[in-house]
C-alpha cells in the first residue's frame, strides 16, 4: 500500500481548490506538460518486490488544430528476498507524436495521432537480464498493457491513437479510446516477432469539478498464438482546476496474460496547462 500512500497525498496536494470542467477547444490547444507516477508493491513468497514508473509528456501547440508531443519513461525495480536484493533503473522507448484535433459534431471532441517509439529500452545479453525484463513487464503491467510499446525492448513502434469524448449528459462524460500499433524487432532483438496490437478503452465518469469514473480496457496482441487478449478494470478521481488536472486511478488487470498480478496498481497523473 506505500505507493496508494503516495499517490493520494500527492492528488490531495494537487487537487485542493474548485472550479467547474472546462474542455473547450481553446483548452485543448494550450501547451501541456503531464507527469504520471505510477506504483506497485507487493510482498508474497518471502519476496518484497517495489515499483516505480514516473512518465513525462509534453505538447506543443503549432495552430488551433494540431499539436506535437513528446513521451518518456524510467522503470525502478527493487525487489528483496530473504537471500538476496536487486534494484534496476531502465529506461523505456520515448514515444514521439503529431496529434490532430478536427472538429466534429456540438458536445464531442476528438484527436486522433499518429507516432513512433525511438527503441531505447534495451536488454543486455549478461547476468541482470531478468531483472530488467521483470522491470519492463512491471511497468507494461501497471496499465494492462496499455501503450506498452514504451516498455518493449529493443522495439521500434508505430502506433496511431485515436480518442473521442461525449458530453453525453448535464452529468456524465464518455470518452472512448483506441490504438492500433505494429512493433517490430531492432538488430539487437533476441526477439525476431513483428507484434500487432489492438487497443480499445471506455470510460464513463460524472461531470463535476470533483469527477468519480469508472474504466474498461481491453488490449489485443493479435500475432501472439495464445493469450492473445487482456482485459483491465480500474476506477478514478479526477480533479480539474483552470491550469491543473489531477487524476488517481487503481487498476486491477482481469485474467490471462497478467493474472499472477492479482493486486492494484495505482497510477497519478497530473497536467499541467499554459
């Protein structure tokens, strides 16, 4: 429970104030920075095993309709047991997108993208190679998977993201999600599989300055020959001030591939607008 600890604290911090909800298009086309922290612990089978994966996004508005941004990770990893303690920091793959904001319909906004992974995650061919893995597997796992061509090693990806969001009511917002991606295996690779993935996300939370919501995910690696889908549930408080949101989500993945982790993950993110 440390990193929930964390988490809430730092949300209450973030989120001590009120104002009303305000996603207009002229919101969306500001300047963003976004920092996401995101949290596991465990302690089972006289293992104690932590982990940390802090996430920096920025974007960048060139007109009223598109934006560039830039994403990028770090996965700690200590895990300690009776006999032994190993602590890793690695890198994962900057993700680099051109984000289009058209117009629609009155009440729903969208944004559709289109991006590459630079392959910086990498494993190295000696002794702390399972180490690192599981810390690539941690920080995948910590969103069920989602995005998790920044966690891939010795990956190159091309993803294309697309979101939608529905006022659909005085009390409620829908957004919608979506990602399709197709990874494949730099020179460095023990891996030679070129993975396609499929990603799609539903969310319904209430519109207030303090939102309560509810999430479902699913991600799709369609070359894999078993355990091909992944399901997620999480739930989340958002928070939404004139310059800052802030947001916690405990996510809990559902079944195969990712049953062993049977806990919650807690992730916050807070953006920032200028």
């Amino acid at each position: 429970m440390n990193a929930l600890l964390y988490v809430v604290t730092s949300f209450l911090i973030v989120s001590n104030g009120n104002n009303n909800i305000d996603t207009s298009e002229e919101q969306a086309s500001l300047q963003q920075i976004e920092f996401d922290l995101g949290g596991y612990t465990s302690n089972r089978h006289n293992s104690r095993t932590l982990i940390i994966v802090p996430v920096l996004s920025g974007a960048y508005a060139i007109n009223h309709f598109l934006q560039v941004r830039a994403q990028w990770g770090v996965v700690s990893c200590n895990q300690k047991s009776n006999t032994s303690s190993t602590r890793t920091a690695n890198l994962g793959n900057p993700f680099l997108s051109f984000i289009w904001s058209p117009e629609i319909f009155t009440g729903i906004t969208s944004q559709i993208s289109a991006g590459f992974t630079i392959p910086i995650a990498h494993l190295p061919n000696n002794a702390s190679t399972r180490n690192e893995r599981d810390a690539y597997a941690f920080a995948s796992a910590l969103k069920g998977l989602k995005s998790m061509w920044l966690w891939s090693p010795d990956r190159f990806a091309f993803a294309v993201p697309l979101t939608l969001q529905w006022r659909a009511s005085l009390f409620a917002i829908i957004n919608l999600d979506t990602s399709a991606a197709v990874m494949l295996p730099t020179k460095q690779s023990s891996n030679n599989r070129t993975d396609a993935i499929f990603e799609f996300g539903a969310e319904i939370k209430t519109q207030s300055p303090l939102s309560l919501g509810f999430r479902i995910q699913t991600v799709t690696i369609i070359t894999l020959p078993t355990d091909r889908l992944q399901l997620s549930v999480s739930s989340f408080l958002e928070h939404e001030r004139e310059f800052v949101t802030a947001r916690i989500e405990l996510s809990m993945p559902v079944g195969d591939p990712l049953a062993v982790f049977n806990y919650w993950f807690a992730n916050l993110t807070t953006t920032f607008r200028f």
